[in-house]
C-alpha cells in the first residue's frame, strides 16, 4: 500500500539527494539497529558473503511510523520465516533498520550514508510503500550495487535505465480503480459521485478512475476537499444533489470517518466505496456501526480471511515477539513480499551479486514467478520497461462491506 | 441550504472557540498565540486518553483535562512569550515565531504519544440526532455551538464589566501606562494564558468527537481561527464570534454552491472586502487620536 505525501517534497527530495550525492555523505545520526541472527555480515562483497545483509529505510519514529511499524514486522517475520528454515539459499539474512521520519530527503542522506560507508554491504534495500521516500531513493540505489524493492508504483520508476535495480513489487496507480469502476458496473449505477481529497496521491488516481467510469458507461460528479477538512457536509451535499447513486471516496484518514459522517448528517443511504488508500485504516475505529453500514473497502486479498493466501498463516506465525498487526495486512505484507521476490531471485541465480539477481528478476523462472509465499500478488513478473510488477491485475483486489480488521484482516470476505 | 447552514455553523464554532483563545491572551499581552490550535488538539488527545484508554469519569476528565489546558497555557507563557519581553530589541512580532514553535512542539509530542493515525474522542451525551429545519443535528454539534456562542459573549461581558477585564482592556491600549497605574501585567499575562489554555483544552473534548484527535490538525485550526480574528476585529470576542461564524458559513456555502477548491478562496475574497471597508473588522473599533 502506498501512502501519500506531497509530490512537493518529494521533488525537494530529489534535488536534495543530487546534492547530498555530489557533496558525498555528511554525518548524520541514525537510529540504526540490526535484528535477527548472524553477525554484521559486512563484507566487501555481498556475492561472497555467507549472509545476505537487507538495509530498510523504514519510519518507525515519525507521522508515517503506524504504516512503516507494520511494514518492519512483515519484512522481520518474513527474514524469521527464512532463517528458521536455514536462509535463503543457505544464506542467513541480517536485517539493519534505520527509521527515516518518513521523511524523504533523511532518509535519503541516511542511505547514502550508509552505502557509501558499508560498500558492498548490503544485498539489497527496501524503501518502503510511500511514495515520495521511494522517488528521493531511486537516484541514491543507482549508484550503487544494490537492488531494491518497493511497493510503490508505476509513477515511481519510468525507466530501467534511471533505476537499473528498483522493482516494484505492485503494478500501476490504476489498478484498483478498475476493480473499484467494475464493482460499480456490476451495481447497475449510472452517475457516480467522486469525493476526493486533494493530495497528490489521490489526484493522480481520479483521472483513471474517471476513464474507467466512462467505458464501463457511468457518469461522475466530483466534489473535492483539502486534507485540512474537518467536515465534507457540504461537500456531500454537493454529490446528493448531482444525483449520485453511490459515491465513491479517494481519501486518507479521518476524511473516511468525515464522509460517513455527512452521509448520516444528509439522511442519504448512498452506498459509498473507499479507495484503496481510504481502505488502509480500520475505518470501523472512526464511526459507530449504524454509520457504516452499507459502504464497501478495496482491499488486496491478503486482508480479507477467505480470499488470503494460505502464506499469511506463515507471517502471523513468524512475526517478531510482541508485534502485532494493527492496520491492514497489506502494509505487513509490504514487508514480507520483497524477502520472498529476493528468495526467488538468489534461489534462481545462486548468487546475492545485484547484476546476477537484477538478471534473475527480470527473468524470473516459473518457480520465481508463482512463488506460494508471495502475499500481495499471486504473481510476480517484471516490466522489461520500468520494472514494475505486470501480473499485478484488477483481480488482485476485493471488494468487501467495510468491516473491523482483526489481525489485519476482516473476518467476512464475500467479493460483494 | 439548511444543511449548508448548519454544518458552516459548526465548522465555524471550531473556528470561534479558537478565535476566542486567541483573543483572550491578545486583549492583555498583545501576543497572538498560534499555539492555542495545538492545545485545542491537546484537549481532543486528553479526551481520548481519559475517556477512552483510563475509562475516567467524564466529570473528572473535564476537570483534569482543563487543569492540564491551563499548566500548557502558562507553559506557553513561561517558554515563549515572557523571555521575549527581556530580550533588548525584541518585538511582539517575534512571538509569533515562538509561538509557532511551540505548536510545533506540541504537535511533535502528541505524535509521540499517540501517533498521527486519527483517534476517536468519545462524547458521553446521548447519541440521539435531532431535527433541525428538516436536518439532522447531533447533541454534541449542539455543545460545540452552545460553547462556541457562550463563551465569547461571556467573555465580552467579563472585560467590559469587571476590574480585571477593564485592566485587560487598559493593557491592550498602553502597557507602559497601566503598569504606571498599578496594573500588574505579568500576572494578566500568566492568567490570560491559563484561561486560554483551560478553554482551548475544554473546546477540544467538545471538537474532538467532531474532528477526531489528529496532531496535525492544529496548525489548520490556528490559522483558522486567525482568520476568523481578522474578520471580527483584533481583541473583540464578538467580533471573533462573528468572524468565526462567517469563515464557517461562507466556506461550506462555497463548497457546496461553487467547489471545495474555492472555500478557501471565498474566505479570503471576504477577508479582503472586509479589511478594505473596515480595516479593524467587524468587531474592531476605529482609533480616534487628538492632535
């Protein structure tokens, strides 16, 4: 799941990280802690080394640590998973986090900090699920033998050729848009309200979701906000009296509560549908149950009980002492997915050398491919183009009645 | 257009109650604490965290979440504003940094504490809706708006009627002269905050069912009810009653008739219309000067 932050700061990022890079690093702190078993791993090359070392700029200290707290236990009980099964191909696997504040330009600096200092460390490096932090590494990774996987998405990396060794473990922004337009086809509906919160990451999703409306024959009515909004009365209001017959929300946070809350308030029973973004909070925790009746959440598979992979019983399993799963089981299974695709990248190349396993990736076996372990996608198989996942379709996401999320998951997983 | 009314009535009662804050330690220090969002925001997190996470009595959670309001207030006071009046060259101007600063603190800590995920601030009155020309109101809407009116009204009728408040009033015109004539500003200073401080906290048990407890959420209530001031006129609570009331009702009405895009736009159209017409807002009263 990817989470939003300002395509701003993201740019400033960048320009940081060009910065940062031609000036070398500087010394910055970091809370960097290693986990799991072996030693320190460092070496100065990861292809001989007996352990694969995993760098994970994840925020566990800042606005973002809800998302990067979750996405650290699935990648930690996904390394548990494979050492207690005696590495990946043989290979123990060392886990040094340093939480970045969510911040993209920190976490840049940290990383470079860190490559520069450990050459030939590290195996590989994963940046996250949000959006602006992966954008701010891209250009720091391609400059050093190291791959990287993200759960980001098809804006994150245009070409192999500016990220050589990113891949992204989900396909395109409009993936779920498809799935959320196709629901609203198989309802019957014809005009469809579209409320919208004005962040970058939502606004580059309406304009897809908008063109799958018109081929599946539905109209819109849009009715946007800003994420300083504490009511969407009005902006509801304003739907109620285009003739929406469902409303469909692209939101983070509170505003899912907002808009349930409005829908009571205008005595309107419009069935309403939260993005995937809007989806990755228990929405429940926000409004009594009388109040969300009668709208609907995407969702990957992995959060819902009766359509996850038999897989998730092995995170739960595996997860570090004391963690819990508190949001979606997407975001842990952020974490867990890039340990199962660099299992099936060294299984397939016998090597942890970033050439061998950025060729391996891009050519991953059927094994590789259809790895059982794999969460968020049945499927894996990366664009020759900009490496993003290819078998990530519509059909990867659910559609259920927004439900309270126990252990990540809601309990009733009928594709409504 | 009733509901149009009414949710710009309660989205201008936040706006109000942090406007009357703002005010209050204005009127005797002349200082804008852009801090009070933030402890609007500390009283949502403190209801939550009584009321929710400890299980307190409600009657006990307003009281300590009030005692806790005023301690930030006077904190505040301590660590932002006072030290400025020692510093040689300094300007009122330069609170308005410290006091951002200390929003900035506390949004920080409340994300420490209680993360940036949104918290649920239970309201224990009934959950029962009303009918409202034809719309529905929730009861803790109508303790919002009845707190939102009462207090600021109260509080005009406090400065304009007791010795205290007529200090308060005698500070704002001449520091120097009042403190000649026995005014002890310091201790209006620290009470202005703390009072500042207990209702900004209080307000916050009141907007946080509404709202949710969210750190960020803050800086945009800050802003908010400064606009709110600047259409009332500075140092008037009726006038920030007013200002906040018409912030409220002209943004909802463009949202809802125009686009959410241009709320904020009509706010600062009205801003400007009313700041060319009347320089001190609404509520502000032309200084008249012999020469």
């Amino acid at each position: 799941m990817r989470i939003p932050r300002r395509a701003a700061s993201g740019l400033a990022a960048s320009i940081l990280v060009l910065s940062v890079g031609a000036c070398s690093s500087s010394g910055s702190s970091s809370d960097t802690s290693s986990s799991s078993t072996g030693g320190t791993g460092a070496s100065s090359s990861s292809a001989s080394s007996s352990t694969i070392n995993i760098l994970v700029m994840a925020d566990t200290t800042g606005p973002t640590k809800a998302y990067g707290s979750q996405e650290l236990a699935g990648l930690m009980a996904a390394v548990n998973y494979y050492n207690n099964k005696g590495g990946i191909d043989g290979h123990k696997v060392v886990v040094t986090h340093i939480s970045d504040n969510g911040d993209p330009a920190t976490s840049a600096s940290l990383l470079v900090n860190e490559l520069s200092t450990n050459p030939g460390k590290f195996t590989m490096v994963y940046g996250g699920a949000e959006g602006t932090v992966i954008q701010a590494l891209i250009p720091v990774i391609a400059r050093y033998p190291v791959i990287a996987a993200a759960a980001g998405d098809d804006s994150l990396c245009s070409s192999v050729k500016t990220c050589p060794h990113q891949f992204s473990q989900v396909g395109p922004n409009a993936l779920p848009q498809q799935t959320d337009a196709t629901w609203m086809q198989s309802k019957g509906y014809k005009k469809v309200g579209i409320l919208e919160e004005q962040i970058a990451f939502t606004e580059s999703e309406t304009p897809a979701f908008k063109a799958d409306l018109t081929t599946a024959g539905i109209s819109n009515s849009e009715a946007t906000f800003t994420d300083s909004a504490v009511d969407l009365t009005a902006e509801m209001s304003q739907l109620k009296a285009a003739g929406a017959q469902a409303v469909f929300v692209l939101a983070v946070g509170p505003a899912a509560g907002y808009a349930l809350k409005a829908r009571a308030a205008l005595n309107w029973n419009v069935p309403i549908l939260f993005d995937d973004a809007a989806s990755s909070f228990d929405i429940t925790t926000l409004v009594s149950k009388s109040l969300y009746a009668n709208s609907f959440q995407t969702l990957r598979p992995v959060c819902v009980a009766t359509l996850a992979s038999p897989a998730y019983k092995d995170l739960v399993a595996n997860l570090p002492a004391g963690t819990k799963i508190t949001l979606p089981a997407n975001l842990v299974a952020d974490g867990w997915d890039p340990i199962v695709m660099l299992d099936s990248a060294v299984t397939q190349a016998h090597s942890t050398n970033d050439q061998a396993l950025t060729s391996a990736l891009e050519n991953l076996d059927a094994a590789g491919q259809s790895n059982p372990e794999y969460l968020l996608t049945p499927k894996l198989q990366f664009s020759a183009t900009n490496h993003e996942n290819i078998a990530d379709v519509p059909g990867n996401f659910a559609i259920v009645p927004v439900q309270p999320i126990v252990n990540g998951q809601v309990a009733v997983g009928s594709k409504s | 257009m009733g509901i149009v009314i009414i949710s710009g009535v309660i989205l201008g009662a936040v706006y109000v109650i942090v406007a009357t804050g703002l005010t209050l330690t204005a009127l005797p220090t002349g200082v804008f604490n852009f801090a009070q969002g933030a402890i609007v925001v500390g009283g949502s997190f403190l209801g939550y965290q009584w009321l929710t996470v400890v299980g307190m009595p409600f009657a006990l959670a307003l009281l300590v979440t009030a005692l806790a309001g005023a301690a930030v207030g006077v904190l505040c006071e301590l660590i932002a504003v006072r030290p400025l009046r020692w510093v040689r060259g300094a300007e009122s101007s330069n609170t308005i940094v410290t006091t951002v600063g200390v929003s900035t603190a506390l949004v920080g800590l409340y994300g420490v504490k209680w993360g940036y995920q949104p918290q649920v601030v239970p309201f224990p009155g009934p959950s029962v809706v009303f009918r409202l020309f034809g719309e529905s109101i929730s009861p803790v809407d109508i303790v919002l708006v009845s707190l939102a009116v009462v207090a600021p009204i109260a509080l005009h009728l406090w400065v304009r009627q007791t010795r205290r408040g007529q200090a308060c009033l005698a500070v704002a015109e001449n520091r120097e002269a009042s403190m000649l004539r026995g005014v002890n500003v310091d201790v209006l200073s620290i009470g202005a905050f703390a009072a500042a401080g207990t209702l900004g906290a209080l307000a916050g048990m009141a907007t946080g069912p509404i709202t949710y407890a969210i750190p960020t959420l803050g800086t945009a209530l800050a802003l908010g009810g400064f606009v709110a001031l600047a259409l009332g006129g500075s140092g008037s609570f009726t006038g920030g009653l007013i200002g906040g009331m018409l912030v409220g009702l002209v943004s909802s009405a463009a949202t809802r008739y125009i686009n959410a895009d241009y709320s904020d736009v009509g706010v600062l159209v009205l801003l400007l219309i009313t700041l060319a017409v009347r320089p001190k807002g609404f509520g502000g009263s032309a200084e008249t000067r012999r020469v």
